[in-house]
C-alpha cells in the first residue's frame, strides 16, 4: 500500500492530514536548502541559510512594538525562511509555502460521502501578515504559495475566490516580484500558484511538481537577492 493510502485509510483522519502536509513541507523545505546551497557558490562573498523558525519575539521587533509576547511562540514557514547575511544582518529573500487542499477526490473514489472544504485562505491571510512585517520597509515581497487539491477546482469551488480575495484580486499564477500599490492605502505584495482538479478526478492530478516550485523559487530568489545586495551593500 503506498504511503498517500495508508494515510488515507487512517482512523485518526485529523493525524493523517497533518502527517501528509508534513510529507509536502519537506518537499520544500528541501528545495530551499537546494537554492541555498546554489547560491553559496554564485554568491560566493556572502553566507546564506535556511531558518526553519523564527521567534515571534523577533517578528515583534521589526514592528518595533511594545506588546509582549510568549518566548515560546514561532514562525514555522512550510519552506522555512531563506536569508542572505549582508554587512552582519539577515535579509530574508524567500518566504514560501504550499498546501494541498480537499480530500474529496479520495472520499469519492472509495465510494464515501463528500466532506466539507477546508480553510486555506484563512491560513493563508495569516501568513500574508507575517510578510508584511518582514517586508513592510522594502520595495520587494518574495512571499510565494503553492496552492493545489481539488478544493481549488473553480468549477465545483468558491475557495478559489476567497484566495483571490485574500490576495486583493491580483493575478494568480504569476511570479510578482515587488509591491503592488492597488489604492492610495492598499498595497499586496506576494505571489500565488494556484490549480486544482474535479473532485472526480484521480488524486493528486493538480498537484505542483518540485521542478516547477523550484524554477519559481529560483527566479524569486535571484531577484530578492540581488535587490538586497544592490540596497545593502
């Protein structure tokens, strides 16, 4: 049996969620790394890395706020945070994540009743604020997801649209390097992937390859990373 049925047959459904999206984290988890250690020898004048958490503590400090909170609370992006040390200060140039939504297409094909849609833009949105504070002082926002599953299939989904609204209506599927400036107070930064597959349709059909995620990681990173080298040093 392979791993996606031994999961899927699983009797604790909420563990096999969880221990599936740990199996897609690593996935790009590792393409950062890859990158990472790409650019060590391009970049050869300066150190690179991959936090795979951050305190909320320090997230706090680049708003320069008062509020406290717990030593015990982080950030634990799906791909971690990539970073470029430049003059002794870490400049994170890539901020992605990837998730997989609806278990429909599995539910259906063993002849099981449809269960209702997860919550991907509210875990989304969420993470849209954390980039905002990494990223509020610069022209630049290499937050990218990877969106996939047969919840963001259009003709039988409205999660589709909730991402578009979370994203503020900018185009998906395409790679947006900086900031966008929609309205006088209103500007979206980050860039979303999204495709999805009929609930009728084999498991899986939709999902983003790990060349294709590495191919946009690549280009984000190459550009954030120049923009810093250029501002910085």
């Amino acid at each position: 049996m392979s791993q996606s049925d031994i999961l899927r047959h699983s009797t604790h459904q909420h563990v096999a969620k969880n221990i599936e999206s740990k199996f897609q984290d690593d996935n790009i988890l590792n393409i950062s790394y890859e990158l990472t250690e790409k650019y060590k020898l391009h970049y050869s004048n300066y150190e690179f890395g991959v936090d795979k958490k951050i305190p909320i503590h320090i997230l706090k400090e680049m708003y320069d706020s008062d509020v406290e909170v717990s030593d015990k609370s982080y950030l634990k992006p799906d791909g971690g945070l990539s970073w470029i040390r430049i003059k002794g200060i870490k400049r994170y140039y890539l901020f992605p994540e990837q998730k997989r939504q609806g278990t429909n297409d599995k539910r259906l094909s063993e002849g099981k009743q449809k269960q209702s849609q997860g919550n991907a833009s509210e875990r989304i949105a969420d993470k849209l604020c954390v980039a905002r504070l990494i990223y509020g002082d610069e022209d630049i926002c290499p937050f990218i997801v990877f969106l996939q599953g047969c919840d963001f299939y259009e003709l039988e989904s409205r999660i589709p649209d909730r991402i578009k609204r979370t994203f503020n209506f900018t185009e998906p599927n395409v790679i947006h390097y900086e900031w966008l400036r929609l309205q006088k107070h209103n500007s979206v930064g980050g860039s979303y992937f999204m495709r999805g597959h009929s609930m009728h349709d084999v498991p899986g059909s939709s999902d983003w390859s790990k060349q294709e995620m590495y191919e946009i990681m690549d280009k984000i990173s190459r550009y954030s990373i120049e923009y810093y080298i250029k501002k910085y040093e």
